[in-house]
C-alpha cells in the first residue's frame, strides 16, 4: 500500500517519508492548536517544547539510555507540569498569565540546560537536533521492520489519538473555548478539559519534538490555526482547514527546501507563514484586502447618497437655480470620494449636468427623496424620544443610510405619521415612482 | 591575581548591566502585558543576523546588531498590525512572528552553511549565549545600549508611565500612543539584540521578564518598581555569574536565569502585600475576625428580647442560629471567652461578659446599619438585606460607618448614640442542622 502511495505521489522513498511524518506532526499540532489559538493560549506551544528539556534529562538519567518512552514521559510529565504551574502563578500570586508563562518556561528550560550539562554530559544534545530533530534522515530510522520508520510510526499514533481525543471531548471543548464561564455553570469540569488539553498538547510536542524539531512544532500549532480563523466562523471547518493547511506547508515545504537546499521543518514554518500572510490579505470575510475594499464601497455608496440629498435639500430650498459640480464637491467634504461618486451618479443617470451645474434627474430624484424621508423621519423619532432638536441631525446622518423600508414604516407609525421634521421641514411621502422603483428592484 | 579574574569582572559587568537594562525595559513590557514580545523579539532577530551576515560575508559586530535590531523591528511592527487590523489576538500573533521569522532564519542559516566563514555564524551561541566568551566590545556595547535606553526611558518617562496604565486615556489626551507604543517596542528590541550573544535567545526573555515581575510583587508604585526591577537584574547577572565562576561546570547563561527564578520565588511567597504567605495571613485572619464577629451578633440577637439582661446562652441556641457544628461553635466560644467577649455560666451554657455585649452591641448596629442603608439608599428588598449586609459588615471602616450613622440620622432612623437601632427585617430563627451555602445568617 505505502508503494502504492509513494509511486501516486511521485516521492522517492526519502522524500516520502519526510512528507508523510511531517505531514502527521502538522495534522496533530494543527488539530490542537486551533484550540489553543480560540483559548488564547498560542504561546503555551512555544513554552512546553523549551519546557520539556529537564524532563528529557530527568527521563534519561532515570533509566541511563536513550529509551523512547522514559524519556517521553518525563517530558510530558514536565509540559503538564508548565501548564499547571502557569495556572497557579496567575491565580494565586496573580501574576498576568504571559508573565507567569514566560517565568515557568524560562526557569524549567535553564534547569533542563544545568541538568544535562552537570549530569549527563554524554548526552548529545546538539541544538541543531533539538531545532530540526532528524525530519531529514527519518527515512533511515528503521523500527518496525520495513514498514515504515520508527518516528512516522510513532506520529501516526499520536496523530490518531489527537484526532479521537477531539471527537470524543468535542462538545466540551468547543464550550470550554467559546464560553468557559458557561461551561462551568453548566457542570462541566473545565479545569478537567484544561488540563486534558494540556496534557494532549505537551504530548504531541514531545513526540513531534523528536521528529521534526521544536520550530515546525510551535510553528505548526499557532499558524495553521490562525490562518483558518481567519477563513471561517465554524469550529468544525477551522479544524478541518488548519489540519489539512498542515498538510500543504508539509507538501510545499519539502519541495521549496529540496530546491533551495535547506532545512526541510523551517522552511515548513516559512511556508505556513506565506499561507498565513495569503489569508491575512485575501480571507474573503476577515482579509485585511476584502474588508479595506469592503469599506471603501461603504464608503462610495454613502458618499453618493449624501450627494443626492445634497441636491433634493438644494433643489428644495432654492428651486430653479443650479448647483455648480464644484460647489457639491466642496459641500461634500472635497476630496477624492465626491468627485468619484459625483461622476459614478452621472454615468448611471442619477444625475445629469444642467445650466453649468449639476441637478437630479427622475431616477436620482427617487432614491434622494427616500433617503431625505429617512433622515427626516428618524430626526423626528429621535425627538420624539426626548433628544433636543440641534442633537438629531448628526445621528440621523448617519443612520439613514442604513434603515429599510420596515424600519421606516415602523418609525412613521412610532411619530404618528408626522409631516414635518423637528426643524420644521416636510417629510417626504411615499409617492407612485417610487413604488415602481422598489418593485424593479 | 586580577588577571586571572579580569575576565569574570568583565563578565559579572556584563550581565549586571544587561540585567538592569532589561529589567527596567521589562518591567514597562510586564506592565503592557507584553511579556512574552522579548521572547518573540529575540526569536525574531535571527533572519536579521543572516541577512547581514550573506551580505557582509563577514562577522561584523555591529552589523550583526542592526541586521538583528531590523528584523527585531519588524517582527514588532507585523505584531502590532496584526493585532491593529485583523482578528488575530496579541497571542498569536506573538507566536506566529516568533515562530515563522525563526524559521526563516533557520532557512537562511542552513542555506548559507557550504559558505566558508559560516561556521562562527554559531546557532548554538545564539541559542544558548556565550556568557564565558564576553570580550570587551561586548561589554562596551552592552554600555552603550543601556545608557541610551535608560536616557530614552527617562525622558519619556512620563509617557511611557501613562501607556502603561492608561492607554485609552493617553490617546484622548492625544498623545501618539501608537508611536510611544512601538518606540517602547523599539527599545525592548535593542536590549534584547545586544543580550543575545551573552545569553542568548530563551535566557533574554527570561531576564526581561523575571525582574520586573518579582518586582511587582514589593510595590504598586511604578518608579518604585523600576528601581527595584532595575536592581534585581542587577543582581541576577551578579550572582548567577559569581556563581558559575564558583562551580566552574556550569555555564553561566541558565545560571543567571535559576538566580532569577530564586529572586522570583522569594519574592512571589514573602513579599509584603501582594505576596502568596501575606495574603495567606491576611484571608486568614479576615475569616477569623469574620467568625468572631458573627458569634458575637448571634449571641446577641438570641438575647435581644430579654436585654438589657445577659441572659445565658445554650449551645444548642447558636448551633441553631447559624450553619455551625457544635465543634466549630465551641472553638469560636473558646477564642471568644479568651477575649474576654463571653463567659461560660454552667450546664453548658453562656453568656456575654459586659466587654463582650459592648462589642456585640457594635457588631449588630453596624450590621443593621448597613442594612438600613441598603434598604433605603440602594432599593433592595428587605428580605434580602441580611445577607448582602452579612457579607460587607465586617469590612466597613469606621469612617463610613459614621457616615451611615449622619445620614440615618438626619432621616430620623437612628434611635440613640449606643445601641442598634431595630431590626429592619424579622430575625428568622432556623432550624438546628440547617446548612446555608457559606455559613452566612
């Protein structure tokens, strides 16, 4: 079957391996860390893969050898223990929770460091190692016969028991990350689901720790994450995405490392942060582009509606005389934003030039008149509600833009069908042509 | 002789002076919930010293630094927009610079690594630092940085004091809190920067954080806590580098971050206020003073109908009037009667000594006041006075006590100078074994 995927993927046998246990560790970290992104708690990655050292060293001074699983439970042992000490700093010594991270995680690393260079000094702990563990050489790390290597192997449990873990507490975790005061008020043991979590997150530190190194590891539970919550508002989804944008950093990475040849698990983090800076941009409802985009429409549209109350109040007040195209701009603000909607409304027929000035035209007239109506209308519920008349205008500017046709007779009926607006100025009635434009619409 | 320990002073200048630096920055970072940025920042500076060093070819000290300080910016500035202008939190922001910026630096390095000059580059110096390895350019760097920071802090001083307490309000008072906000950053980078070869990446973080937080603990008062921040990281590069002189086998770095773990620990359990023991003491003695007072308003109001005489008071009468076993009740008692407040008067029995009802008398009519306070100034019902008063009577001072006491006066509720006025509510007499959540009347 591995043959069978490693001839469908095009990967010689090296490569294979490197994308498939890196492509595990991500899946797990990424699974994980959409939690600890909604929890706020990103920077619990970074402290237990530096916090995990004196468990490593205490691990291998227990039991006088490299043995897998000692050394694992120490360190897993340590991660819960920052975890906890975490907690108990911020709560009873309140100091802020960042604070108190960074002083457990620093002061365990330190101790880990002292240990393995007092006590174990044949040890080789070689920095390069613990940053990008052996992802290189993982196919040569022959363990279960020649099925696949030891650390795969090793990832694809972890990986599988991430994603039970998720399912069966997948109703307490999502409400111990949305709402934890909900939570506990409605029984569940937060503190319980707390400490799972961090127990699950320490373990697949360690384990991928080994594997890949601690930068994909930190890297992999915080920008995956992120990155799906900026694509969705569905838990479900988010997770889903973040595990499988792990799958395409681990992809992308190894080709981009093979090509420029360097390290395979940075060059994994660099990818997942050109992911992320892609979705910062362009997440179609919270990329930084959509949203700018987003406003400047907003802000046209307003613009252009201001303009054409602007002509209704001045055709209005002085019938017969024109407005100069300039003189509308200058009223406006100035600026960029009248002179593009200015045109915008002319070249759509709203307005149309007229006598060395600009007026409305039949259609432009319509929609003036409703927004006029609006402001009026939403003036006079505002007094109505006991607000002084020079007070109403700014609101109602800004809020007619915004009011439907619902609102707007639920408002009439508030006022009583008023016909004038506190200043004393008629207010707009629902005429025949503007009837005919709703229904066009 | 001085030979053989110019070195040490060298260093032991170093680290003090790093030290205080950075605690003085860090405490200001602490303050700003920004704890984990030196983490970030020192992670972050990595591709910086790679891109000067593909450039320069060469290891330049100072280009090193502002390849460093330039990607440290940088780091700072992606963090600050991310939080500015998409969904991402402070935290994962943090961790997504962090991790994918070292990343990068990791591609970098490992790209550069067939160059011949590359193996100073040192990952493992950057990692870990090379305390022992400080020269004199280190040092006077190290100088350099901490007189223009601490010039710079100075004479923003109020500034910076502003933000860290108040932002909302230095931004109304139109202060440039964003600029302020990223010369702090600024500021916090070059420290770290110049740090990073002595101790490297995790032991800087850890030094801009534990002075400042161990700080925090002595005072509430923020020159106070600079001062103290300032000496405390003084002291931490002091000792941690006496101590690795002394014992030869250990490396300074962790050293230095172990001594300030110890300042942090000492400080967390014995500082003064804030302190873990002294608020120990204080919860304690709060509930005794609570308990005592509680006993004394009990027996009064079981006596109230027959005073002004001292009749005796059953056992079973005050485990009936509160949520006290009879153990509970008979240490109360016996603290009591060492007080002098009540007497035993045989068969079981006891009474309130005159010391004792003077003091009850106290206790009730504060009790009662509060209520009648509640009652008429806050609008709460009368039958749920007892408890809201319950809790708050014990901490009333006695300034606001004579406050209560002028304003029922002046509406004509206060019966005399001495005794409490009536019960605004019936007393309710419970049933014995009746447990009331927190043992409140």
């Amino acid at each position: 079957m591995i043959e069978r995927l490693m001839a469908l993927t095009g990967y010689d046998e090296i490569s294979f391996w490197i994308v498939a246990t890196a492509a595990l560790v991500n899946i797990a970290c990424g699974i994980l860390g959409c939690f600890l992104v909604l929890r706020r708690m990103s920077m619990l990655g970074d402290a237990i893969s530096h916090a995990v050292l004196p468990g490593l060293a205490i691990g291998f001074i227990v039991t006088e050898s490299r043995a897998m699983l000692p050394m694992l439970l120490g360190a897993l042992a340590a991660g819960v223990l920052t975890a906890l000490l975490t907690q108990m700093i911020h709560r009873y010594a309140r100091v802020p929770e960042d604070a108190a991270m960074g002083v457990v995680f620093t002061s365990l690393f330190a101790l880990g460091v002292l240990m393995i260079h007092r006590i174990a000094h044949d040890i080789d702990l070689d920095p390069d190692c613990v940053l990008h563990g052996i992802l290189e050489g993982v196919a040569f790390e022959k363990g279960l016969g020649d099925v696949m290597p030891r650390p795969t192997f090793n990832m694809l449990i972890i990986c599988v028991l991430t994603v039970m873990f998720v399912c069966l507490l997948w109703k307490e975790l999502k409400i111990v990350s949305f709402d934890p005061a909900l939570a506990e008020s409605q029984g569940y043991r937060t503190n319980l689901v707390h400490y799972l979590m961090m127990g699950m997150v320490a373990g697949v530190t360690v384990a991928a720790f080994e594997a890949v190194g601690s930068i994909l590891v930190v890297a992999m539970l915080i920008v995956p994450a992120a990155t799906a919550h900026l694509l969705t508002d569905r838990l479900a989804l988010m997770v889903v995405l973040s595990a499988f944008i792990g799958v395409v950093c681990a992809v992308l990475g190894r080709d981009a490392a093979s090509r420029m040849e360097t390290s395979v698990s940075g060059m994994m983090a660099v990818v997942s942060g050109g992911i992320f800076v892609v979705a910062v941009l362009f997440a179609p409802r919270h990329g930084y582009l959509l949203k700018v985009l987003r406003q400047w429409g907003l802000s046209l549209r307003i613009v252009q509606e201001d303009c054409l109350a602007l002509l209704y109040r001045w055709q209005e007040g002085s019938p017969g005389k024109a407005l100069t195209a300039g003189h509308a701009v200058a009223a406006l603000g100035g600026g960029a934003y009248p002179r593009i909607a200015l045109w915008l409304l002319q070249r759509d027929g709203r307005v149309r030039a007229e006598f060395g000035g600009v007026a409305l035209t039949e259609k432009g007239s319509t929609q003036a008149q409703t927004l006029v109506k609006s402001h009026r209308l939403w003036e006079t519920y505002l007094a109505s509600l006991g607000l002084p008349p020079d007070h109403v205008h700014a609101p109602a500017d800004r809020t007619e833009h915004f009011l439907n046709e619902a609102i707007l007779r639920d408002v009439a009926e508030q006022i009583d069908h008023a016909q004038v607006d506190p200043h004393g100025r008629p207010i707009p009635k629902r005429d025949a042509s503007r009837v005919n434009l709703e229904k066009r619409k | 002789m001085f030979g053989a320990h110019y070195n040490t002073l060298l260093v032991m200048a170093g680290t003090g002076l790093l030290g205080l630096v950075s605690g003085v920055v860090g405490s200001f970072a602490v303050l700003r919930r920004r704890a984990l940025m030196g983490d970030a920042v020192a992670h972050a500076a990595l591709p910086g010293i790679c891109i000067a060093f593909m450039i320069l070819g060469d290891r330049n000290f100072w280009a090193f630094l502002a390849g460093a300080a330039a990607s440290g910016v940088l780091g700072v500035l992606c963090v600050t927009w991310l939080r500015a202008h998409t969904r991402i939190k402070d935290d994962a922001a943090i961790g997504i610079v962090l991790s994918v910026f070292f990343g990068l630096g990791i591609v970098l390095l490992r790209s550069q690594q067939n160059h011949p000059n590359a193996q100073g580059a040192g990952l493992q110096n950057y990692l870990l630092g090379q305390t022992a390895g400080m020269v004199m350019q280190d040092l006077l760097s190290i100088i350099y940085v901490c007189a223009g920071v601490l010039t710079m802090l100075l004479l923003l001083y109020k500034e910076f004091k502003l933000l860290s307490f108040d932002r909302e309000f230095s931004r109304v008072q139109g202060w440039p809190v964003l600029l302020l906000d990223i010369l702090l950053m600024v500021l916090l980078v070059i420290t770290t920067v110049v740090g990073l070869p002595a101790v490297g990446v995790v032991l800087m973080a850890a030094l801009l954080i534990i002075p400042g937080v161990s700080a925090r603990f002595w005072t509430d008062s923020l020159p106070v806590m600079l001062v103290l921040s300032a000496v405390f990281g003084l002291l931490t590069g002091v000792a941690g580098t006496v101590l690795s002189a002394v014992l030869p086998s250990l490396p300074a770095g962790p050293v230095i971050v172990l001594a300030g773990c110890a300042i942090f620990l000492f400080s967390m359990f014995f500082a003064p206020r804030r302190g873990v023991f002294s608020r120990l003491i204080e919860q304690l003695k709060l509930r005794s003073a609570t308990a005592r007072q509680n006993l004394l308003r009990s027996m009064y109001e079981i006596n109230e109908p027959r005073l002004p005489d001292s009749a005796p008071v059953t056992l079973e009468e005050l485990v009936a009037s509160r949520a006290w076993s009879r153990a509970h009740a008979l240490r109360l008692l016996s603290d009591a009667q060492s007080l002098g407040h009540v007497a035993p008067s045989g068969s079981g029995a006891w009474s309130l000594t005159p010391a004792g009802l003077k003091a009850a008398t106290a206790v009730v009519r504060t009790h009662r006041l509060w209520e009648t306070f509640l009652i008429q100034h806050a609008d709460i019902a009368p039958d749920h006075v007892d408890r809201d008063a319950d809790q708050i009577e014990h901490v009333l001072s006695s300034d606001l006590i004579a406050e209560l006491e002028a304003r029922l006066r002046e509406d004509g509720r206060l019966p005399d100078g001495v005794s409490p006025p009536a019960s605004p509510h019936e007393i309710v007499k419970r049933a014995a074994g009746r447990v009331r959540p927190g043992g409140a009347a």
